[in-house]
C-alpha cells in the first residue's frame, strides 16, 4: 500500500496477533453428501407380503414412491455451505503461505527488500514461473519506467545568525520525496516568498536564494517548487500548517508521472510551522546550510499481466495487487499478502478447471510503492491511448471498454487487524454505483460468515485510484496498515488496542512473522469468494448499473 502524500493513510483493521502455523487450525471439508438413512418401516413390508389390502398396498406404492422423489429433490439442493461456494472451500491457505515463503526469500537475497531496484523483477520472475507451469492464461509483461527516490545519508539543515541553531532530522525537517538531487549549500540567503509561490511574477527575487514557502492552495507543491527551481533558487523549504505537529513527507512529482515528465533537481525539504516562523523572523539577517545525500533514478520495471483464456473478454474482471514492497523492508504483508493470494486464487481456479462466464485478467503491479505508477501506466496506456510498451509485439488483448470493474487486494494480513471493506461511496460519480455494487458482494461474504467487518475509504493509497478516476468501478478489501486500533474497535475485533494495525507498515520488520495467519485466511476467502462470484456472473453489467441493488 503506497502512503499518501505526507498523510497517514485512512483504513483501520485488528485481530488476536500473530497465529503461528503449528497454532493453525484449517478446516477440513469432506466433499461428499451427507448420508442418507432410509428404511422402509416393517409395517408396510409386512403389509406388503400380504394380498388382502389392495387398497394399502396401493397407498403404500404411493409413500415409497413420494419419499423417493423427495430423496432426488433433496439430493439436488445445496447440502453445505462448501457446496454452494465450492471456489472459496478450494482455496488452500497453506498455499498462500508457501508463495509468501518463496517472497521472503527473495528478500533476503536483494537486501531485505523487493522494491523495483531491489527483488520485485526476482518476485515477478517467480509469479510468472507459477503461471506458465500451472495457471491458465497467457502472461504478458508491460515495460514502463519508474523514478526511484533514495536518501542515501541523513541530511543536515541548519541556521546561522543572531540564534545558531541545527535543526533535528525527522523532527524540525524532512527531505521531501523526490526533493532532488544531493547539494551542499553554505551561507545561502533566504527569500520569503509565502504565500506567492504559484505565479512566477509574485515570488520575487529567490535566484540563489532558499526560497521560504507556505503552500497556497492555488497550487501543488511540484509546481510551486519546480517554477522556484526555473527562476533560480537553490533550494526550496516549504512550511508546514500549524495543524501538523511534524514536517511533511509528500511527493514533490508530478502526481500521474510518465517517462519524459520533469523531475526535481534541487533539495526540497519540510519544516514545522514553529521552525518556519524563525526562519521568516530572521530572513534578513541569518544565512542557512543544506547538506542532502539523495539520488532520483529513472529506472525500467513492469507489470505482470495474466489475461484469462476463457470467458466473455466484453466483459473482463481485472484482479489487481502491487508486488513491489518498499525499499526499507521486505513487504511481506504489504503486499506479500495480497500479491499471493491472488496468484494461489488464480492458480486454484486453474487447478479444478474454472471456466468462467466473463474473463478474468490478474495484475501484478510495479511501482505502486513509488505513486500507484504500474496501475496508472496500465491505465493510461489503455484508456488515453499512450504509447504501449508491451513485450509482445502487438498489444495485449485486452481494450479500457472491455474492462467491466476492477478489484484491488492490498494488505489481506495484517498482524493487528480489523477486516475492510472498501466504501464504493467515494468513488468518482462515473463509477459510483458500480463500486457500491462491488461493496455489496464483499459484505455478503462476511455476513454469510458471520465475520465482524467496517466500511473504509477508497480514496487514495492503492491501485483502484486509475480505475474509479476513469470510469470504472473498484472495490476490495485490506486489513489496514498505520492506523490506530480503539478501544471500541477492539471489543469488536479483538486484538490490541492504541496500538498500529501494522506496527511494521513500511518498515524492516514487515516479515513472515507480521503475518496474521487468520486475517490471511478470511480475507483471501474473501477475494476468492468476489472474484469467482463477479467473474461467473451473468448480468454482470446490470448489477453494476445498480439494478440488483
């Protein structure tokens, strides 16, 4: 799950912490039908042997033949639960678990990480293997490029003047993400520009200066800081609300980056809204130093792309997940989680011989980590027609109209979890009714189980955004990430309260053991449960204009 620009991330989720698998208890299902235990009452066979009630022995014929019939009409109807939702009863999470084992190795091997730079191309190669030796889909790779944002030393930011003062990492300031290149900048001057900072006549003199910027509105802060950056300022510091206890972390890129778009070169960075009222208190009289050890790296990578073989392609389920983790950890929830499920429903589908009424087409995303960018280059490709950049040599069959809805699982195992549902509610209003649809089938599994579940956002963080941001319904479901667990939430839910969802979101430890084996079970069940229900359905289209509804 990609963290939104500088703001945590609005989910929620819970459980009873980590199970371990000697703790785990799967189901066993037998799949055959419930006995029958019939037997002709003595009465009538006695009766039977004798002629001389014609009458009863008629009636008789009669009882057999009724209870008989009843018999087939019994063993006609849905025995089980298995039985009326065998796809969900297939999927086997011990087979998830073993495609997590094989990421975390992965991990281990390009430097406890599989980010784009370091084992995301090693997880695709082991999603495609699994594909091509036991799924049922032609799998195609779409190339796209990616900038990749590193801080390779701490950075240092300090003021000289009347006070002396070094300003404390992570604390007074941040280097904003893909605030430029390194730079060691002594006794720069500053320039207060406030407010003006969106109209290039307005911002004043700033050549060689450090620009000084409270963020406007009438702008965003890449465009504010790349027209500061043209008109000659070495360095941009952007002050923060006084809302905000801490320094921002946003993106300073253009939001829907493609290959050719520009990039920072200068240091932009982020200071709290008391450190930013001294430095326009002394922007006469004090110099400042900015030493920054970070690098942007355009780099290639690519989706994987499992178009099913079977199917109306009219009328095509998309089933997405990034399998890029961040760079500071090996992402085994985020989205380990999610990428291998998806890949064990595929493959599961494929195993007892699926055939679906609409075609399904699984995704695995690059970049999403970096800004949502596979999903987006998929998106643009597709529905604005962008040049393609498919292996194959003619584009993948797949067309932006054919693509009924997506379904977007990112983090299904959080260790602390609350179960989620995404709110079709906020979707855009060309994909509203679709995506409240979408929701509807989701919250029928968990009542149908009887699981405790809350509505989310679906507003930012993941990649259903290129797809509700043009026309096409989403949904899914997570199991949070940074969120604080409450106290109601918890009788509700279980787990621990005031405390993360995911104590390791985006960090180090987000290992096999931040994997919460129960939440893994639910949730995937539960994406099997919607993709196999969507992908089989008929009238797919008219429930998700909202005539079932």
């Amino acid at each position: 799950m990609s963290a939104t620009d500088g703001e945590p991330l609005l989910n929620s989720s819970s459980v009873r912490g980590n199970v371990s698998e000697e703790q785990e208890v799967e189901t066993q299902h037998n799949n055959n039908s419930p006995p029958f235990f019939w037997q002709q009452p003595s009465g009538i066979a006695d009766w039977w042997r004798s002629r001389s009630h014609d009458a009863l022995k008629f009636l008789a014929v009669l009882l057999v033949l009724g209870v008989g019939l009843g018999f087939l009409v019994y063993r006609t109807l849905p025995t089980s639960d298995e039985d009326e939702y065998p796809h969900e009863y297939a999927l086997d999470t011990s087979r998830i678990r073993k495609h997590l084992s094989k990421f975390k190795e992965i991990a281990e091997r390009h430097n406890n990480s599989r980010s784009v730079t370091n084992g995301h191309a090693a997880s695709a190669e082991y999603v495609i293997s699994q594909l091509k030796a036991h799924g049922n889909c032609d799998v195609h790779l779409q190339h796209f490029m990616s900038p990749v944002w590193t801080v390779n030393q701490t950075p240092k930011f300090a003021i000289k003047g009347s006070v002396d003062v070094d300003y404390i990492f992570g604390t007074d300031f941040q280097v904003m993400r893909y605030g430029g290149q390194g730079a060691n900048i002594k006794n720069a001057n500053l320039a207060a520009v406030g407010n003006k900072g969106c109209v290039a006549g307005e911002a004043g003199d700033v050549s060689g200066k450090v620009a000084i910027v409270q963020p406007s509105g009438n702008c965003t802060i890449f465009e504010s800081a790349f027209m500061l950056e043209q008109l000659g300022a070495s360095a941009v510091v952007f002050v923060r609300s006084a809302r905000f206890k801490t320094p921002s972390t946003a993106r300073v890129r253009i939001t829907d980056w493609k290959e050719g778009d520009p990039l920072m070169t200068i240091p932009v960075l982020s200071v709290t809204h008391s450190v930013g009222q001294l430095l326009y208190g002394m922007k006469d009289s004090a110099h400042v130093d900015i030493e920054t050890d970070t690098s942007i790296d355009v780099v290639k990578t690519f989706n994987v792309i499992c178009v099913g073989r079977t199917g109306d392609p009219s009328n095509t389920v998309l089933v997405g997940s990034h399998l890029d983790s961040v760079a500071a950890g090996p992402g085994l929830n985020d989205n380990g989680s999610g990428s291998a499920s998806t890949l064990e429903i595929h493959l599961t589908l494929s195993r007892i011989g699926f055939k679906p009424h609409n075609r399904l087409v699984f995704a695995w995303w690059s970049a999403e980590e970096d800004g949502l960018l596979g999903s987006r280059h998929f998106a643009r490709v597709l529905a604005h027609g962008w040049k393609n950049r498919w292996t194959a040599e003619e584009p993948v069959d797949v067309r932006w109209r054919d693509i009924a809805l997506d379904l977007n699982f990112d983090m299904l195992a959080s260790p602390n979890y609350i179960a989620l549902i995404h709110n079709g509610t906020d979707a855009p209003e060309n994909a509203r009714i679709g995506s409240q649809a979408i929701q509807q089938v989701f919250e029928d599994y968990f009542v149908r189980h009887k699981y405790p579940y809350q509505i989310t956002d679906m507003l930012a963080g993941s990649d259903f955004l290129p797809f509700v941001d043009n026309s096409i319904p989403a949904g899914g479901v997570l199991t949070g990430a940074s969120e604080i667990k409450s106290i109601e939430d918890r009788r509700e839910h279980g787990g621990l309260a005031n405390a993360p969802l995911d104590t390791c979101y985006h960090r180090d430890c987000d290992t096999i053991l931040n994997i919460n084996i129960e939440a893994l079970r639910k949730m995937s069940k539960a994406a099997m449960y919607a993709i196999s229900t969507l992908s089989n359905m008929h009238d797919l289209r008219k429930m998700l204009s909202g005539s079932f509804l």
